[in-house]
C-alpha cells in the first residue's frame, strides 16, 4: 500500500478564520432579528460545522429551520465571507501549509480539499491565496448532505479522484487526512482512511487519542516519514504520532 492522496479540511488547517465565521453568524442572527451568540455559544461552535452551528441556533431561537431557509442564509454568509477577505491584504494561512502542498506535489501525491465550507467561501480562500491551481478535487460543504463526523465528504472526494485519475485506482486507505477538529478525524477513519491530527483548534493531547498521527504545527510534519509507513504497514498496525 502506498499514498496516493492528501486530502485537508480548509478552515483550520489552511487558513485560520473562526472569528471570522462567527462574526458573520452574529451578522446573519442580527439580520434575522434575532439575538446574537451568547459566550457560552461561541465557545460550544469549537469544531462544529458551520452548517449545524448555525441550524442548532436558530432552533434554539425558535426558528422552524428548513433546508431551503438554511441554505439561503448559508449563501448569504458566503457572500459576506467573500467580501471580508478581498479586504485583506494577506490570508491568515497557517504555517507550513504551502511547505506541505509543494511537497506532495514533488512526490505527484493528489491534492485535495474535503471542507463543510460552501463553494464560493473555498474558491475564495484558494483564489487569493494562489492555491487554486494545485488541488485537484474540492468537495464542499453544498455537495453533501451530512456534515462532519460523517464520511461522506470524505468518500466523495475519493470518487471525485477516480473519476479524474481511473488510472490510480486510489482506495481510501491510500488516502491521507489533515484535520483539527475530533468530528474531522472521525469523519476521515470512518471513510477507512489514516488521519494527521494538527493542534491548531484542539489541544494536541486530545487530537493524539484519535489520530494516527499528531503535531503542534504543519511546519513540524515531516510527509516522507508518513510515505515510508504506508509503504511499509500492514492496514492494521496503528501509528500514534509523526
């Protein structure tokens, strides 16, 4: 067995935005003539998707939340999202991120992103960052029915592979999933795959419980290390910490 893919959630790992994500839900609630997040709140979103962050509030508001409803303030949060970052003069990307993506590029190793963020809020972050040309399937939050810890995004962006690159034949378990959050690395097991914990949300303690591998930062991840185990471990064996 082999790696054959890398596959990263965006928000947490490429570039570092909850702040942001929460003040356009303070927005939205605004909007909606509702009252904003409480401090209690905010600190519960910790890891949650933004998709059911926001349904779980507005029920707690006494909003009847339809599918249709959530998706129409969905877009109006991507909408403010992409306006907040054209006025930055640089994305808060996270270290090492760039270091990791050039590597496996170096080592022809697919690039991928499995987020719960919607399109254009993807399409954004890489179009500035000038990441867009390097990976090669997006799954987004709009694709998929189920949010992290659910495998589908994780599962999609598998298919999404094959359909590009049939001539890989990439199974899950020779895929490798950057997350920062447990609802992420448990999405990413239960598509089969092997998971790189990185402790830019969770403490690194909590993150080394469930991943097969764990560091503080990206710039700490040595990927050739990683190479090596997959070509050499039987699907069983667990590895703990890069």
């Amino acid at each position: 067995m082999s790696l054959k893919a890398v596959l990263l959630d965006l928000s947490g790992v490429i570039i570092k935005d909850k702040v942001v994500h929460l003040n356009l839900i303070d927005k939205i609630l605004l909007e909606e003539n509702l009252q904003p997040q409480k401090r209690n709140e905010r600190e519960s979103s910790l890891g949650i998707s933004n998709r059911i962050y926001l349904q779980e509030l507005l029920k707690n508001r006494g909003r009847v939340v339809t599918e249709e409803y959530l998706l129409e303030l969905l877009k109006r949060k991507a909408q403010g999202y992409v306006k907040e970052l054209e006025t930055l003069e640089k994305l808060p990307l996270y270290s090492g991120i760039k270091d990791l993506i050039f590597y496996a590029r170096s080592q022809e190793l697919k690039l991928g992103i499995v987020s719960d963020a919607i399109s254009p809020e993807i399409e954004t972050v890489l179009k500035k960052s000038q990441l867009n040309s390097y990976f090669h399937v997006i799954v987004s939050g709009d694709e998929i029915k189920t949010s992290k810890p659910q495998p589908e995004g994780y599962l999609l962006a598998v298919d999404k592979l094959n359909q590009v690159y049939p001539e890989l034949d990439i199974k899950s378990q020779e895929c490798l999933a950057i997350e920062d959050t447990p609802d992420g690395i448990q999405a990413a097991k239960r598509a089969q795959m092997q998971v790189l914990g990185v402790a830019n949300t969770y403490p690194f303690h909590m993150l080394q419980r469930q991943a097969n591998w764990t560091v503080d930062y990206l710039t700490e991840l040595e990927l050739e290390r990683v190479q090596e185990v997959f070509s050499q471990k039987d699907e069983t064996v667990a590895v703990t910490e890069c």
